[in-house]
C-alpha cells in the first residue's frame, strides 16, 4: 500500500470525525426544565428565605438559573442550612467560566 493512499485514507476519516463532531455540536438538545424558585420553602419544619446572587458571581457563572436559600428550622435547636442550587442549560466548557 502507498504511501499517498495511506495518507489519504487517514485524512478522510480525520475529516469524517470533525464533520459528525462539528453537527452533533451544533444540535444540542436542552430540555425544558422547572425554574429552581419552584423548589418549596417550606420543607417539613424548615422554612427558607431566598438570598441574592451577587452580579460579579453570576458574570462568572454565565447563562444558567441559580437558587440561593437558607432554611431554618426554629424548633427544638435552631438550626440554619444554606442551599446553592445551579442549573446550566449546556454542559459545554470553555466559553465562560474564569478564575478570580
């Protein structure tokens, strides 16, 4: 086998790859999805209270719904958790996330 066949046979399946690659890149499903503040704030005996997120984080998170809140529970030992909730409607990389 030559050479130039072998050379070709390799270019086409490289061009082959970045063609499937390049159109399941650009058909992305994203599916529907509830928005986060649906999520109760009465949990059981927690009640929580929705917090903002600030400008600059969400600069840095880009596109996507975010659910900041902290729940109390005030019976028996008053206890507090803090919820952080992100949803990104893509899983793709590298187009927005930076390091402060």
């Amino acid at each position: 086998m030559s050479l130039d066949f072998r050379f070709l046979i390799a270019a086409t399946m490289l061009a082959s790859t970045a063609l499937v690659i390049q159109a399941h890149y650009r058909n992305e499903v994203i599916p529907a999805h509830q928005p986060l503040a649906s999520i109760p704030l009465q949990l059981g005996a927690w009640r929580g209270t929705d917090q903002t997120v600030d400008s600059e984080d969400r600069e840095v998170l880009g596109d996507g719904d975010f659910l900041k809140r902290i729940y109390r529970r005030d019976s028996g030992t008053p206890s507090q958790i803090e919820l952080f909730i992100a949803y990104f409607p893509t899983q793709r990389t590298g187009t927005r996330f930076t390091h402060r």
